[in-house]
C-alpha cells in the first residue's frame, strides 16, 4: 500500500517536517531521508500496526485474525540511525 506521510526530523538543528510518498510493507521501519537538511532516519512502524480481527456473535471465542493495518499519527516522528 502507497501512502503520503508527514515525518517530523530527528535532526536538532532541524526539526522541520516534511511529507513523502511512500510504500508501506510488512517490513517493521523505514528509512527515509529528510530533504532539507538530507539526515537520514529510522521510522518504526510497530506501534502503529493494530490487528484486524472479525468478531462473529455466538458461544466462545469466535474471533479471527484478519491480517492488520496500519493507523498513523498527522505527523509520524524519526529516529537517528544507529
């Protein structure tokens, strides 16, 4: 899935935001780059990943796992790469 995204820089001198166009795939983080002072970043998009789940009416616990989906921040923040 595609998806516009507004990041917030890591970077001290910076802290600017800036929104890209990117590929959201099963992988647990990003790496992007600012384009305005070009530091690169480390976004983690574990916790924005929630389950999906289908709940039927009825005895016991009748929940399926449907796969999951991701429920982004307005402005998702960075990590320096280690």
């Amino acid at each position: 899935m595609k998806a516009r995204l507004t990041f917030k820089c890591w970077n001290e001198k910076c802290k600017r935001t800036y929104s890209l166009f990117k590929e959201i795939t099963d992988e647990q983080e990003l790496i992007v780059a600012c384009p305005f002072c070009r530091a690169e970043a480390v976004v983690r998009l574990d916790p924005f990943k929630q389950d999906k789940k289908s709940v039927f009416k009825g005895d016991g616990d009748d929940a399926q796992a449907l796969g999951h989906a991701y429920h982004f921040p307005d402005v998702i923040p960075t990590e320096k790469p280690a």
